[in-house]
C-alpha cells in the first residue's frame, strides 16, 4: 500500500512533535512572564528540581560594532551558588584588562571586575558580597544601564528594562538564595602597656 508524500510529512510531523512535547530542552510553555523577564518553570531531568532562571534581553552597542546586537542579562544558581550573567553577540572584553560598571535607576552606581568568560563574550557577577549589592538594587528597580569598558574590546553599552524582578529574583535563587554581606567586623581597640616603674 502506498502512502502518499503529504500523509507521511503529516505523520513524521506529528511524530517529532509528540516527542518534543514528551521530552522538551525548553519548552515555551514552561516559560512564565514577570514583567520584563522570561522565567523557566520546567523540571530539570538530572535532579528533579525545577530548572533555577530567569532572563532579561536588550540591545547592546559597541565602539567596534557597527549595529546593535542583542544581549541578554541571566540570574541562576550556577553549582550552588547565585550569579548573574550577561551575554553578547560580540567580544566585550577580558579580566585582565576589563571591567564592568552598571547603575539601577537613580541609584548610586557600581564598577566591579567580574569574571569575563573565555569567550570574551559573557562576564558574570559571582563574588557573594557583588551579587547581593547587584540583587539588592535589582529587587526594587526599573531599568539597568550597563557598561563595560576593555583595553583590548572598547566600550559596550546596554539598558534593560527589569520590571517585575521580585518573582525572577525568588524563581532564580529559589535553591541558592542570595545571602545579605556580612557586615565589617569590628576590631577591638588596643589599650596601650602600662609602663611599669
């Protein structure tokens, strides 16, 4: 019996697609909307606990770029701990000669160095006492302008929108919370020897 080329794309279609529902990477229906960021509510099949992100996206400039190109601002526990990741289309930069600065709305704003990837295409916040200041700010803002400033890449720029960060932020660091810095620890004074006579 011979089937038709229609009826075999159809079934071959139905097929693939009865097997992405079954065993998706990332499915869009498992995808939730919090204002400006996309967060993953699906289950991760290695450790049976929902898959821990949630991702903001912008457009980004470059003195070496011509156009805009897309980027993207990431929170996730990476191997237990809280980072926040940004990613390029283009080479931003690297430790040794590269540094980040970002500003939440009219807050005070920060330069930290941040861990550039091999890549030189991503840099991450990921020492404790940065991610909680990056957090904090986060938690109670609208906007995140970005810029990264490199020896060997020139100047990046890009502004999010992230409104709606209180559910990303708890949907994020849901298995790795975001612990406050510790505050400085006090020295205790030292009384001068008294002088025997």
């Amino acid at each position: 019996m011979r089937v038709s080329a229609g009826v075999a794309i159809s079934v071959g279609a139905a097929l693939c697609l009865g097997a992405c529902a079954r065993d998706p990477y990332v499915s869009q229906s498992a995808i939730v909307k919090s204002g400006s960021w996309r967060i993953e509510t699906q289950t991760d099949r290695v450790t049976g606990l929902p898959v821990s992100s949630a991702i903001v996206t912008a457009m980004a400039s470059n003195t070496n770029v011509m156009f805009p190109q897309p980027a993207s601002l990431q929170l996730l526990c990476f191997i237990g701990k809280p980072i926040a990741t940004f990613r390029f289309d283009f080479k931003i930069g690297n430790d040794r000669s590269s540094f980040l600065g970002y500003r939440f709305d009219d807050k005070p704003g920060h330069e930290i160095g941040g861990q550039f990837v091999a890549s030189a295409m991503s840099v991450a916040i990921e020492e404790p006492a940065e991610v909680a200041q990056f957090v904090k700010d986060l938690s109670t803002s609208r906007t995140l302008y970005v810029r990264i400033r490199s020896l060997s890449a020139g100047r990046t720029a890009a502004e999010f929108k992230v409104d709606g960060a209180p559910d990303a932020i708890a949907s994020a660091y849901a298995k790795c919370p975001v612990k406050p810095p510790e505050p400085p620890q006090k020295v205790a004074a030292r009384t001068p020897a008294r002088k025997h006579r």
